[in-house]
C-alpha cells in the first residue's frame, strides 16, 4: 500500500521569501506523486505532477518540486511566495500504471506574512 | 469544459433527514470520487467508481451513507438518517482512465446537519 506523509501541518513564511513544504511517501511499487492546493472555500486544483522523466517539475503559479527515489521523497518549493499563495497544500500519491485511488497527505497550511 | 458540478453547494438539514448530494462528472472522464474533507480528519475518500462501477467503497463510513452512478454523467452520495457528526464538506472530483490519473475536483458541498 501506498502512504504519504506532510512533514509539516503549517509553514509560516514573510512575503517574497522562499518557502518549502515537505512530502514524503511510501511504496513498494513505482508511483506517480502530485502537488495539489485548495484555496479558501474552494475545491482542489492540480498544481503539478511528476509521472516519468525529469526529476524536476514545474507547475502552475511558480511552484516546482523535485522527486528524490532514493529519499522517497518530493518537495514543493517556490523561490518568491505572495500574499495569493495562502492556501493548503496536499501531496497525493498513485501508482504507476492503474487505474487506481489517489492518496492524499493530511495537508501543509501555508501562512504569507506582510 | 464546465468542469466539476455539483450540487447544492450547501445543504442545511436537521437529524435524521435524508440528505441527497450530487454530482456531474467532465465529460468524457471515466472515474468518479466522493471524498468528505472535516478539519479532524482532514481529506477522506469515501468511494470511486470506474466505468459506473464501484470499485473501493471502504471508506464509507457505515450504512447510513449510499453511493450510486447509473450513468457516466451523474452520480449521487445518499445520507439516511444524517447526524450532526455528518457535517463536513463532500467533494466530488473525476479523472479519466485513459489519461494521466490527475483528479479534477468539484467545487464542494458544505453540509450542516443541526
């Protein structure tokens, strides 16, 4: 079976810092691994995903994570956060090929200080 | 694409109702999830379905929670009798099978059960 677990529940930043938010998974198969982020009273959207090739990802809004196999792991970063990214972030895991259930981590609530 | 349907978006019903969510999936995607996001619990998967089937309903939580898809473009969550402890907020999100595996989200219902 496949895990996913956030690090952190929330992550203080100060606007125009750089922030990361951790994500580690767990897997005895290969598998794809998502960002996804919910604004206030919203749905989840699709920020990125990793399937196959480059380790590093870019996403929508300036976001890109880097998947590491050999640290079962794959983090979020951007270089520059603004007041607009306050929002939660969820890391979600899937495996390689079926057509299966997405599991989701408990989320990372991302706090934008002025 | 309209993306995501569902409906109502809130739902505000006394103990021991019967509450009916519903759903209309992107069109031409061929998976369907039900999820109950809570702030105690964070995001749950309650059951999906490929192809209108159900495949993995363990995570509803007991038999007052029905799930059904007679169609590719509709499906419905049933609560019979709702408690207060349903409150949450039900997501429905599709993917397509033939696609990349991300799931597209609906916009939430957030249901009150007083």
């Amino acid at each position: 079976a496949q895990s996913v677990t956030q690090l952190d529940s929330q992550v203080p930043v100060f606007e125009e810092a750089p922030v990361e938010l951790r994500c580690n998974y767990s897997s005895s198969v290969s598998v794809y691994l998502f960002w996804y982020v919910q604004y206030p009273n919203q749905g989840l959207q699709l920020l990125l995903k990793y399937l196959s090739g480059s380790t590093l990802v870019k996403g929508i809004n300036g976001f890109e994570a880097e998947f590491n196999k050999s640290q079962t792991s794959f983090h979020l970063r951007k270089p520059s956060v603004h007041i607009s990214d306050t929002a939660e972030y969820f890391c979600a895991v899937s495996r390689m090929n079926r057509d299966d259930k997405i599991i989701f981590g408990k989320g990372t609530r991302l706090h934008i200080l002025p | 694409d309209a993306g995501v349907i569902q409906s109502p978006r809130h739902e505000v019903t006394e103990m021991g109702q019967e509450v009916t969510l519903r759903c209309k999936p992107i069109s031409g995607h061929n998976s369907l999830f039900w999820y109950r996001q809570t702030m105690m619990r964070g995001l749950e998967l309650l059951i999906y379905f490929n192809n209108n089937v159900p495949i993995d309903d363990s995570g509803m939580p007991e038999d007052r929670f029905s799930a059904k898809m007679p169609n590719a473009s509709f499906s419905t969550l049933k609560i019979q009798p709702s408690e207060p402890r349903d409150s949450a907020v039900y997501f429905c999100a599709s993917s397509s099978l033939a696609g990349t595996y991300e799931q597209y989200f609906g916009p939430g219902t957030r249901l009150t059960v007083t």
